[in-house]
C-alpha cells in the first residue's frame, strides 16, 4: 500500500474554561476560544497533512497541567494532574483514533504513590512527565523543589 499512517508522538489539547483543568494565566484561548479540543486537533491535522496517502490515525497527549498554577503546592497540584487525566481521556475518547495519555504527577509530594495508583486505573495512561527545569525555574519549580 503506498498510504503512511502518522502518529503524533507529542501534542496537547486543553480547556482555560473556568469548567477546565487548565490554568488560563499560563495557557492560552486558541482562535480566541477557551477550549482546544480532540475534533480541532483532528482538523488541524487533517488540514496539515494534506498529503495524498498520508493518514493521521492518533496520538500521545502530553500533560500540560505540570506547568499550570505556579505558587500551588504539590500536594495541592496532585488534584490538577488526575483532573486533566481524566478531562484528556474523557475527551479523547470519543475520537475514532488511537490516542494514549502521557499524564503529570508531582514525584516531590510525599503521597505520590496514591497519585500513581489512581493514573493507573485510567485505560488511556501510558506514561508520566514532570517537567524538571534548573534555569529558568519556569514555571512550577520555585514553590516545589
């Protein structure tokens, strides 16, 4: 067959709703709409990959709430990393393509195991990422370690 089926090995999607778990003084409205979701990731895509026999069959989301709500502490932020867990999976479970979840999770909360547990029992989760920066210390690190 000549057509390619395209992964994308890294994208986000997200909601600075006040209903969402993203924090709209970090994230930002996308064609001044406070959501971003898996259909205008989808078309995006599609529109992108105009190429004939190049198909977009899914993805792994990567977390974005690790930079989200700078100030809060981990042990409060754990809330944020299983919302968004759940808000992605929910979300990117009613496409047709194959998605997984790379989720956040604060490993400096001494609780993170509960945390850890909790990702596990969501289908979509595959992986988690905590953005681990020295300079600049952009935008969580000041207030968790």
């Amino acid at each position: 067959s000549d057509s390619f089926e395209f992964v994308d090995p890294h994208f986000h999607i997200w909601d600075v709703s006040p209903e969402g778990p993203h924090d709209p003084e970090i994230l930002f409205p996308v064609d001044g709409r406070p959501q971003y979701l898996t259909a205008d990731y989808e078309a995006r895509m599609d529109a992108a990959l105009g190429i004939s026999g190049v198909r977009h069959v899914g993805g792994v989301f990567v977390e974005a709430a690790s930079v989200c709500h700078p100030g809060v502490s981990a042990v409060e932020h754990q809330a944020t990393c299983l919302r968004e867990a759940e808000w992605a999976a929910g979300e990117l479970g009613q496409s047709s393509r194959s998605y997984a979840v790379v989720a956040s999770a604060c490993l400096e909360d001494p609780r993170v195991g509960e945390v850890l547990r909790k990702l596990q029992g969501n289908t979509k989760v595959r992986g988690i990422r905590q953005i681990v920066n020295y300079e600049p210390s952009w935008p969580r690190n000041s207030s968790t370690g």
